[in-house]
C-alpha cells in the first residue's frame, strides 16, 4: 500500500515538539502513536521505530513517531519517563489534528516508553490500547535478582567461559567481585527486595505501574524478548506478584514472546515478526 511521511511540528508547555506521521493513502479508524524508550529519539536503535512506522503504514494503519521535550530535536529540558504525560497528550491531540478520520490511537512502547505508556494511557479515554514490549520496572533488588538468575547461571553452563578460565584468560576475582556486590543488592536487608520498597514506604516503580495498568481498560499487547534482562525482570516481578499476575492474565491481554530476541529486536526477522504481531493485534478487534 502507498503512504506518505510528513514532518509533524506542536507546542507543549511552550517547548516545539517534532516528529513525522506515516499516513497510508487509506487510513484506519484506529492509529498508533509511537513512544520512544530513553534516551532515544523517533528513529530509535538500528532504526527500529522508522522500520515499524513504515512497515505498519504499508498496512493501512497510520502512526506518530515523536521526539519528547529535550530530546532529537524538540526543544526543551530533558525529562523522566515518569514525567512526559504532558508530551504524550500533545502528541495525541495532534495525531488527530493531522489524521482526519481517526478515532481512536494505540500508544507503541519499547522499555520506559512502554512505563511512560502505562503512566499516561488511563487518562486519556482516546487511548484504547497498549503494545508493550519489554516494560521497564527496574529496581536495584529486581535487576540483581534477574542478572543472578538468568545471566549467571547461564553463564556458568556456558564452554567459552570455562575455556578462557582453564586459559587463565578470565579474571576470577574480579568476577567474583562483581557477583558478590549483585548478590548484596539482590538478598540485602533494607533494600525494599524485589519490589524496591520498603514497608511503609513510598510505592516502587513496579507497584506504580501496576496500579496505573490496572486503571487501563483498553487492550494490551505483550510482546517479550527471551534474551532480555529487562524484559526478564519483568517477568520476575510479575511472577511475584498476584496483582500483576491478575493483570497478565485477563481477556483483554495477550502475549507474544520471542525467545532468541534481545531487547531492541536488533535482527530483521525479529523486527518483522513485531510489525507482524502489532498488524494482526491491532486488526483483531
């Protein structure tokens, strides 16, 4: 199918905002708008998010791709994942002043971005869906339970590193160093655990998330990476979790997993095969 590509400029809290929308020559009621995981700007690592707005164009489906305050080229101070509600609404709002038609939008998040999305999606009733890939809940405890857990132990099964060790070509003790200090964030007292919080405390970021995802009462797409720490401490914290495990498994969820994928789905086969999985799903209902 033929599209077109148009530099999209707007306002947000006085700061100009850039981006581009693909707009195919027949566009459907529903859209995407594309968030970027951080720091990054609209074209994305090995130009995954230009790839995907592409792709899904030649499939009728219309999409916004956009650099936040502070970052590519829009104007303004940098800011938080947790602080660019205001960015994403600007960003709505004018996907709709641009595309005559639409009526509804699905945001796209890779890492934070997908947070960012979960954060936002909830208070804007336009939003009826979520594409979250590998979602960004780390915290210190989380993120050294999931690197003992799925990098060291990997690590240990793995011929290379016991080659180079028998050729004296690995520093034990500088390992073992290392090993010692994620066990200390993963098992130490007062570190708030797997959830970052400690009792009585402040809400960690996953418990945030969950919460603003429970609020959403739109569609999800899951899509995880299986070589993936980020996307694996997700998979942690969920398993942990009942709320979160409630989450994952209503109707309106589906999950999709790549098991070679790393986090930004750097291969071609595996950035075809999410444009293929984001297409279907949002054709679907």
């Amino acid at each position: 199918m033929d599209y077109r590509e148009e530099v999209l400029s707007f306002n947000c809290g006085g700061d100009a905002l850039f981006g581009i929308v693909s707009v195919p020559a027949q566009i459907a009621r529903r859209a995407v708008l594309i968030v970027v995981g951080g720091p990054q700007y609209r074209v994305g690592s090995h130009r995954q998010f230009t790839t995907l707005a592409r792709a899904l164009a030649a499939q009728g489906i219309a999409s916004l791709r956009f650099d936040y305050r502070g970052m590519g080229d829009s104007h303004g101070a940098m800011r938080d994942f947790e602080a660019v509600g205001e960015d994403l609404r600007a960003a709505v709002d004018n996907l709709f002043k641009a595309l005559p038609g639409v009526e509804e939008v699905v945001i796209w998040g890779l890492c934070d971005g997908a947070s960012a999305a979960i954060f936002y999606a909830a208070d804007d009733a336009r939003v009826t869906g979520l594409v979250l890939l590998n979602p960004w809940v780390r915290t210190s405890g989380g993120h050294a339970k999931a690197t003992i857990k799925h990098y060291y132990r990997a690590r240990l099964f793995d011929p290379e590193l016991w080659k180079k060790i028998l050729r004296g070509q690995f520093n034990v003790a500088a390992a073992a160093g290392s090993f010692v200090r994620i066990a200390g964030a993963a098992f130490g007292k007062g570190r708030g655990g797997a959830s970052g919080a400690s009792a009585g405390g402040p809400a960690s970021l996953p418990e945030r998330m969950q919460a603003g995802l429970a609020r959403f009462r739109g569609k999800v797409l899951l899509i995880i990476s299986g070589a993936d720490l980020t996307a694996q401490e997700f998979l942690d914290t969920a398993a942990a979790s009942e709320q979160w495990q409630g989450l994952l498994a209503a109707p309106q969820v589906s999950r999709r997993t790549l098991p070679e994928a790393d986090h930004t789905f750097s291969r071609r086969v595996w950035k075809d095969q999410v444009v293929n999985w984001t297409g279907d799903w949002l054709r679907s209902w």
